[in-house]
C-alpha cells in the first residue's frame, strides 16, 4: 500500500493528459483527413478541460481537500498509465484504443477513491469529476467507433 496527497495525484493525471495530449498534437500535422482531425483537436480538448475543472475547484476555497492523504492499492499507479502511453506507437488506431483504455481506468480510479475515502469532499470532488468522466468516455468511445465505420 502506498499513501498519496490529493494534490500529487491530480498532477499525476495531468501528466498522464500531458503525453497523451502530445502524442495527439504530433499526430495533428500527419494525420490525413478531416474527421481524424476533428477526433484529435478533440482529445486534445480533454487536457485542457480537466485543467479548468481543477482550477474552479481551486477557486472555489476547497484547497484542504487537495492536501489529504489517501491510501492507495499498487493497481491504481499512474506511472504505469505512463508507461503505457510511452511505448505506444503513433499509429491513429492504436493510440485512439490507449486513450479510450486511459479514460475507462480513469473512470474506474475515481470510483476507486469515492468508495475508499472516508472525507466526504474528497468524496465529493470524485464524484464530480467521476461523473464527468463518464459523459467524456461516452463521447470519445463514440467518436472512435464512428470514425472506425466510415
């Protein structure tokens, strides 16, 4: 078991979007096709997103939530997310599924804390971006798959 601020986690998820991101952004000038472009500019929208939420939530004067300690499982590591983003190729295909993987674990990571903390704004500051996570894993999955039919 390891023990993690709220803080380093988070900017462990905005380094996991960071590489993601630039993986996405060297694809942007290679890649033919509009609608591979327009599934890219969005994905790459994500990073940006998740930084506005974070920094609402600054705004808002929750800053003690971002120094809590939580105790973590080794199967909810980042760094290995990481890892996997590094040694992906910069095929389309292949990294359109490592996206959709990253976001689905993400997912399953927020539940993870929601149903282990025991502070109820840690809780709370989960549940949001939980359910965020899972209207922005709906839209990709269904961009993916339209783009895979056409």
């Amino acid at each position: 078991m390891m023990f993690r601020q709220i803080k380093d986690i988070v900017n462990e998820i905005n380094q996991v979007y960071d590489r993601l991101y630039e993986f996405y952004g060297s694809l942007l000038d290679e890649t033919e096709g509009e609608k591979s472009r327009e599934l890219i500019k969005y994905v790459k929208s994500r990073k940006k997103l998740f930084s506005e939420i974070l920094d609402e939530y600054k705004k808002s004067g929750e800053k003690e939530v971002l120094a809590t300690w939580l105790q973590f499982s080794p199967d909810y590591s980042l760094e290995q997310q990481i890892k996997n983003i590094e040694n992906t190729s910069t095929n389309l295909n292949t990294l359109n599924l490592l996206v959709i993987r990253f976001e689905a674990w993400l997912l399953d990571f927020y539940r993870y804390i929601i149903d282990t903390t025991s502070s109820t704004k840690v809780s709370e500051f989960f549940e949001s971006l939980h359910q965020r996570q899972q209207k922005n894993l709906k839209t990709i999955s269904t961009s993916v798959k339209i783009l895979q039919d056409i």
